[in-house]
C-alpha cells in the first residue's frame, strides 16, 4: 500500500519560515492536499492540488512538489499557526495520510 | 451555512454495533463524494470510508466487511454502521466532504466537528 513520511516534529521562532515535508514513492498523477489540525479540533484544508490556497487561508501558507516529496511552506510563521500539520494523497480510490508533523512556534 | 454534524457516538462494547449519522446543510450529501475519516486519542488521521456520487463504496483494510457507508437524500444524511467493534475502533470519527464540486480537486474540504466513540 502507498505510504507517506512526515517528521515528527518542527520547531522555529516566530516569523521564521517553516518547511514540512512530506515523503512519497513518486507522485506521478497524485495530488498532494495538506491539512492543518488545532488541538482538540477538526482538520481544515490549508493546501490543495499540491499548491492551491483554499479561500480564507493565509497567502504565507503555500505549497510545492517535486518527484518524491511535497512540501508545506510556512513564511512567516505565527504563534497561531503551531498545530499538527497532515499530508493527503489518494490512491486507487483509498485516502492515505502521512503521520503528521507537529509544528511548535518558539 | 455549509456544515456537518456528527452524531451517534457513545460507548459500546466490544463485538457490539453503533451507527453514526452526519447531518449535512448548505449542499446536498447526493451530489458530493462523502467520506469518513477516524482519529484514535492522540494518533493521526487514518481514511475509512468513501461514497461517491454513483453509489460507489471503498473501505480501509481495517474496517472492511464490518462498516458499512451510507447516506439518505431525503434527509441529507450520511450514516456510518459499525459492527464487529474492536478496542482498535476507538476513536473521534469525523464526517467529510471532498471538494470536487468546490475545489475541482479531491481534497477533503469541509470536516464536521467529530463523534466520539468508545470500545470497552
């Protein structure tokens, strides 16, 4: 089954840029889709299509791919952007998740 | 609005049955691929189930042949039966829709705010 890899964790200080990273065995036609997940609440898309922003979400989020990995960009990270960020591919009609990297803001 | 509610969660015992209902309002549950999607206490997100809009099912290895997904136009609901629960069952289970009719992507774009159900 396809598996995706993020890290386990992510630490900067305010207003750095944040990278999370998410690991696949090529992408090929999958669209990476990216969400971000407060405590104690649901997940909210930030990231779709690999690199489209969701209306309502912040123009420093952003999103890119390459052949194995997808990557989340943070420019500029906030206080409030600290929460545990999923990567989301679908394969042969199944939904697959990466483990999750939280972020902590310093 | 466009939202979700979920309901139906509770505790149960294991071997036992529950089924989930996810209110939806603002859109039709007919024309979207619906999804469930599942959190154990402090653990990721893991996929369970989809439907889409031709009636079509597919399950995750770990429910299949147990769960079943559903949904009632005439209510704008869709359910979840759950039976055969294991103590691995434990979990927040969330009602989802992927956005194709929004986004033109199959990105999962609106979450409800989860039910909790317990094995034990």
């Amino acid at each position: 089954s396809y598996e995706l890899t993020q890290p386990h964790s992510v630490s900067l200080d305010l207003g750095q840029t944040a990278r999370i990273t998410c690991g696949g065995d090529g992408f090929g036609t999958k669209h990476v889709h990216w969400y971000q997940q407060r405590p104690g609440q649901a997940p909210v898309l930030v990231i779709y299509g690999d690199s489209n922003r969701p209306s309502g979400i912040p123009e420093r989020f952003s999103g890119s791919i390459s052949r194995n990995t997808a990557t989340l960009t943070i420019t500029g990270a906030q206080v409030g952007d600290e929460a545990v960020y999923f990567c989301q591919v679908w394969d042969s009609s199944t939904a697959v998740f990466g483990g999750g990297t939280k972020l902590t803001v310093l | 609005e466009v939202q979700l509610v979920e309901s139906g969660g509770g505790v149960v015992l294991p071997g036992g049955s529950l089924r989930l209902s996810c209110a939806a309002s603002g859109f039709t549950v007919r024309g979207d691929y619906m999804t469930w999607v599942r959190q154990a206490p402090g653990m990721g997100l893991e996929w369970v189930s989809i439907i889409y809009a031709n009636d079509g099912t597919y399950y995750g290895d770990s429910v299949r042949g147990r769960f079943t997904i559903s949904r009632d136009s005439s209510k704008n609901t869709l359910y979840l039966q759950m039976n055969s629960l294991r103590a691995d069952d434990a979990a927040v289970y969330y009602c989802a829709r992927v956005g194709l009719n929004v986004l033109g992507h199959d990105a999962i774009d609106l979450w409800g705010r989860g039910t909790l159900v317990t094995v034990s």
